[in-house]
C-alpha cells in the first residue's frame, strides 16, 4: 500500500507525517528550521530527513505516492516556488519542488501554508466531507484558504487573503498598508491591541487594566482566560472582536455560502467562548438562508492540520 | 449547426435569443410576463413562444441544442424548479424544466437570474475569457454571481449573494431583516436613500435639496448626472456610495482574487464616474498584490447578459 507524505514547513520547525491513502498519520517527526544563511540549508535539511526517516521506517521511494507540502510566503503552486517567505530567510525565488523532486525521485506539491491547513481541515478535520469550506487561522497574523467543490481556490495567485478582508475603513494600520484590515483586531496581536485601547478608555475595574498599570504582558490567552472568568474589560474586548470576525464570516458566508467556515489557529485554541460569540454576530449579519445552511465550527486537527493537508496535495492529483 | 436558445425572465417581459454556439445572437424577441393568476401561463406562453418562434425562422428541434433559461426566485439548478419568484407570483414551487422539457423535446438548464447575467458577461462581455469573475448588478435591489475557474459558484444553495454583504453593523434596516446590507446603499432606491439623508443634514446649495424640497422626484439617474455636473450634495452621495461598494468589491477579492468585478445592472449606467469612484476606494482597501490583478470593470451587455448567460448554461453541459 502507498503512502502519503506531508510536511508543513514554518519558522521554527518543519514538522514531516507519513500517511496512509486514506489520511491516517502513521509516522511524524519534525527538524528545526535552520533560517540562517538566507535559509539555503532549509531544503537540503528537510531532503536529508526524508531519505533518512523513510530509511528508518523501512520505505523505499516505491512505497511513496509523492510528498506535499505547505510553505510560507508567496507560493506559485504551479511552478512549485516561494518567494518571500521572510520568516525563512528566503527573499528571493526558491526552487522548492526541482531540489526535492531532484533529490527523492518522487513528484512534489506545494501551496501556502494557511490554504493547507485549509485542506486538512477539509479532508480529516472539522470539515470533514464537505465540498465547500472556508478556514480562517488566527494566529500572528490572520490567514485562510478557500475551498469551493473540493478545490482549493487560487483566483489571480491571491486569493484566501482572509486576514486583509476590511472590517473598518477607519481603522487600525495594518501590516499590508490599508486601514482596518481584520488581522488587525483578531489576530493574537490584533486582540492585545483592543485590550490595550479598550483599558485606556474603560474606567471599570478590570484585571487587564491592572496588568496593563502594573507593566506586565497581556496576551489574546490572557484576555479569554479573564474573559471566561467574568471580567468586564475582558468581555468588552471578546465582544468586539466578535462583531469583527463575526460580520467577516457572515459576509464570506453571504459570497460563497460553504457548509462550514472553520476557525483554526493559535487565537482560536480559547474555545466555545470564541466559537459562540463570533457566531453570535454572524446569525446578526448573514443572508437569512445562509445563517442555516453555512456552520461556524472550530478547527480539529490542531497542529496536524498542515501535514495532513500537505498529503492531500498529493492525493488530489490522483483522483 | 446547432443553436442555443436563451431566455431572461423578468417580472415585465421575457426576452428570448437563438443564438450560435459560438454566443452570436442571431435572432432576438420578447413576450409579455403576465402575472394574473400566481403566474400560471408564464411558462405555457413562454412554451408556445418558443415553438412559433423555431417554426417563423425555419428551425425544428433538431437544430437547436437545448434551452437555458434565468429566472428571479430561488432556482434549483439541479432540479429545474423555482419557488418564492414573488414578481412573477411564483409563490409555490415550478417544475419550469419538467414543463418545458416535455413540451419541447429540448435538454433544459436554469439558474438564477443574476447568476445567468454573470455568465453572460464572463462569456461575451466585460468578463470574456476569464476563469474567475465576480458579477454585481445594480438594479432595484444588488445582486450578483460568482465564477470561479469558469464555472458558477452556488455553495450550500445561496453563494453570490452580494447584495447582502454588510457594509455597516449600524447601517439601514434591509428588506432581508437585516442591518447595512450592500443593498440598502448600493441599489437605484439605496442611492435615493441616501440623497435623502444627505440632504436632510446637509445645509449647502444642492440641485437634489431643491428637488426634495419641491417634492419632486429623486432617482439614482438624476443623483449621478447632478454628481457629473459638479453638484456638491451629489458628489457626496457619490462618494458614500463608492465607499460602500469599493470596500465591498475590495472584500470579495481579497478572499477571491478574480480576474475581473464586472459592475452592471441599471444604476451601472451612470458609467465611469461610477467606476472610478468605485475603484478609489477599492484601490485603497483591496489587500495590494490584489490591486493590481483584480480589475473593476464596467458590464458591456446591457439587456442581452441574461439571454447571452442563459445560452451559455445549455453550452456548459456539452463543452
């Protein structure tokens, strides 16, 4: 029987599975990302860890369908390059799919790292089955991929920049240039900013407010932990962030109408209360047939998300 | 050569086309939509209209390869029925494809008229060429049709509603129940709402203040032809109103990416004032590499997008 293999490349770590066809992960293992030198020992490292693991678990190419990978950057999935990945070093345009197609003999698929996740989400996750489904990852920044009858879509090359969708025409700058971009406000950063400015104005008592006074770090965990807890400042904040990503999920849901939108990623780890406030705002402002037939879920695989849906690349080019 | 047979379904008339396959209409005419007893000789008379019309231009069944056909309402493509078409007094559910089909011996396909209209423009207009086009029509009410590599987009049901996008949490109550849809700013009666509004707080020298003082007619017409000749109070309705559908337009390609937001419909006939205004704001919160590969155009088939689209649906299903 073939196996899959996904690897998920970030900053830190590129995190490897082998997979049965059917999307079971069999073996994982991960390496550190070496981002020094612009990065130029990345590939050949994660070269090296595919020819030794397989070598461990008794593989040969021949039992290998192909490998799949999610990258960050700017990803031409066609030509099997990034370009722009600054947390990896890589500036200029890398040939990520002739080195490893090169070295292992097996084909090779890539794509952004959040569309990714998307896939996995899709295939073995809270999506599970569905021909249409959006995920939405707050993490750092805020990213997605799109998924409409079973494909991921690409549009123009940039398409699932769900973190520059405007939820404020006036409001906080973002990274991209534009004003008001929901990455703004519900990413991990986003959501320390509204608690920053909320306790600035707010004059209830509030436990963020005392740690903001007492000089010490609030953190997106911090304000839903205080949140769950009954904390008025913190419950403001949640509040807000919830008319935000609640009314870009109602307005994504009101242009494609999936069957689920997924919520994934570091920020979303706060749970139901997360889940339940965002859908709060999208039951307010979704196309009435779209409030039932479109669901608000929370994502399911975690960190596995990306290597699993790195080996649907591979999969889908043979079914 | 076979042909294809189109038609546009409206609440006043239904137009019809036979058309080459190649999207060159060759013959066109319309009927009355009589909507006298909850529209129950729509598609009796649309039946006997067709087979007079083959017969008049020396055409048998045999020379036409099928029938497509837009329609208000809810469309179910897959069965060829339409429920809730209140402006053709379709309360309960057609079966227009079971009728049509046997009483023409032609394969037929049906979808949503704004759906249908998209077609069209991505086939023989602004769109032509293109995999993937957003369409935005601007009529009594917004509506619109999504396409994404070639094909049309329907989600769970209800995608390519963009008329119900919200552009405001505090916005207008719309007919849908909710608050700030697209559609309560954008349509011939939103821009009329807001030159009323405006006109009300604003207190400089405006044609439109004299006309609503007077009690005369307002229409989206006059407010854009008053906004050319340099009215203040219009030009500012103008602008309102491309805000709104900028970052609507800058929205819908961030998560999709077209090739091509084709804006038509009969507001859109206020023409490049119109986009330009549009595309200022939507240059200015589109995420930027979206910019420049997304483009805001103006629709180039008037009346004959539904009939061009319709024909296309029947051409869909054998390409």
């Amino acid at each position: 029987m073939k196996r899959l293999l996904g690897i998920d490349l970030g900053g830190t770590t590129a995190k490897f599975a082998i997979l049965t066809l059917e999307g079971e992960i069999q073996q994982k293992w991960s390496i550190k990302t070496d981002v020094t030198n612009d990065g130029k020992n990345i590939i050949p490292n994660i070269i090296e860890s595919i020819l030794q693991n397989l070598n461990v678990y008794g593989l040969s190419s021949n039992d290998v369908l192909g490998i799949g990978m999610g990258s960050p950057g700017a990803v031409d999935s066609k030509k099997g390059t990034v370009i722009g990945a600054y947390n990896l070093g890589w500036k200029t345009m890398q040939p990520v799919k002739d080195q490893i197609e090169a070295a292992t003999g097996l084909p090779f698929f890539i794509d952004n790292d959040a569309n990714v996740a998307a896939l996995g989400e899709r295939w073995k996750g809270a999506g599970e089955g569905e021909d249409n489904v959006i995920f939405v990852t707050l993490g750092t920044g805020v990213g997605g991929g799109v998924i409409v009858e079973g494909n991921l879509i690409h549009g123009a090359g940039a398409a699932g920049e769900l973190g520059h969708i405007n939820v404020d025409p006036n409001g906080y700058l973002c990274t991209c240039g534009n004003r008001g971009c929901l990455e703004t406000v519900a990413s991990a950063t986003g959501v320390v900013r509204l608690a920053l400015d909320f306790s600035k104005s707010d004059s209830e008592e509030s436990e963020i407010k005392r740690l903001v006074d007492d000089g010490k770090e609030v953190t997106a965990k911090i304000v839903f932990d205080l949140a769950k807890q009954g904390d008025p400042l913190a419950l403001k904040v949640v509040d807000q962030f919830s008319i935000y990503l609640g009314v870009a999920c109602a307005n994504m849901a009101s242009i494609l109408n999936p069957e689920s939108i997924v919520i994934g990623g570091g920020v979303s780890a706060a749970g139901e209360i997360l889940r339940e406030n965002v859908e709060k705002y999208f039951l307010q402002y979704a196309f009435p047939p779209v409030k039932t037939s479109t669901k608000l879920k929370l994502a399911q695989l975690g960190n596995d998300a990306g290597v699993i849906g790195a080996a649907w690349l591979v999969k889908a080019n043979y079914i």
